[in-house]
C-alpha cells in the first residue's frame, strides 16, 4: 500500500476566484469549523504571517483567533479584509448557490459528482446521501443521473429517487466531518 499525503486545501487555491469560491461555501455551511479551517487554508495560500500583519494581528494571535470556537465577528471581519474579501449577504434564493448545474456518478471512486451555477463541486459518498443508501443501488442504477429544468433537484429514475439541493449540502458536509 502507497502512502498518501493528507489532502492541503493550500496547495490548490491559487487565484481569486477559486477562493472566493471556496469561502463562499464555507461560509454557506452550518458548521464554523468549516469557515475556520477555510479562512486559515486561504491564509496558508497567501502567506499567514503577511495575512496576520495585515489583519493587524501576531501571527500567533492569528492562529488563536482561527483555533477558538467562539472568534468575534470583528476578527474575522479583519481576518477575510486581510485577505482582500469583505463579507456580503446575497438572498437565500440566489441562484449562485441553489442552482445545480450537472451531476453525474464516478463508478471508480462510488462518489457523486455535483456541480453548482458558480464552479462550486461536490464529489460526495453515496453512503453519504440518507436516500440511496437505504436503496443499496447498483453502478448501472446510479450512472443514469438528471438534472431537473430549474436546478433545484438530480434525479435517478432507475430507482425512482429525488434528491433535493438542502439533502446535497448536508451529505457533503458529511464527507468533511
């Protein structure tokens, strides 16, 4: 068996956009560890000790702030302006992160692939998704995937399953926990 590296986030987040991507789900998530662990990726990408000095911050005061459960709201404010972002609502209708734009099942790696209206992927388990997990679905019964017309939902006909965008997000958020 090969070793492996664990996965660094760091390593791919190269420009703007793809961060801006990346924090936006973050922070899209119900779950703060995510947005932490997403702000202190970012920070590695572009260098900690020059986001800490920019955010007004020692470095090990920045690495505090990320580790504490209960951060104040002005410090990651500081936090995501060091990194030249601000924060912004947008409703929760926007179709930037309700609208699924394509989906379609690895066989090789039993994940699904689920890509939204920005860029943003998911590659999730299906033991990850309640819905088919209870099917026990086979490989052919999962490679016939849809879109419906307005993105709210992928279907498998084969087994007569819809899954909602709310059940994709909280099945992703699982691969991460």
């Amino acid at each position: 068996m090969k070793n492996t590296k664990p996965f660094d986030a760091a390593k791919y987040l190269t420009d703007d956009e793809t961060i801006r991507h990346y924090l936006a789900e973050a922070f899209e998530s119900s779950v703060p560890a995510i947005a932490r662990t997403a702000l202190h990726d970012v920070a590695r990408a572009k260098g900690v000790q020059d986001v800490a000095r920019d955010a007004g911050m020692t470095r090990k005061a920045f690495e505090q702030a990320l580790a504490d459960e209960h951060v104040g709201y002005l410090t990651i404010r500081r936090i995501v302006e060091a990194l030249g972002f601000s924060l912004t609502t947008v409703p929760a209708e926007s179709p930037v992160f309700r609208r699924i734009m394509a989906a379609r099942y690895k066989r090789s790696t039993r994940r699904l692939h689920v890509e939204f209206l920005l860029g943003v992927e998911y590659m999730i388990p299906v033991g990850h998704i309640e819905k088919l997990t209870a099917l026990e679905p086979t490989a052919s019964d999962l490679k016939h995937v849809e879109v419906s017309k307005r993105g709210r939902c992928i279907r498998f006909p084969k087994l007569g399953v819809k899954i909602r965008v709310p059940d994709i997000k909280r099945a992703a958020m699982g691969a991460f926990s």
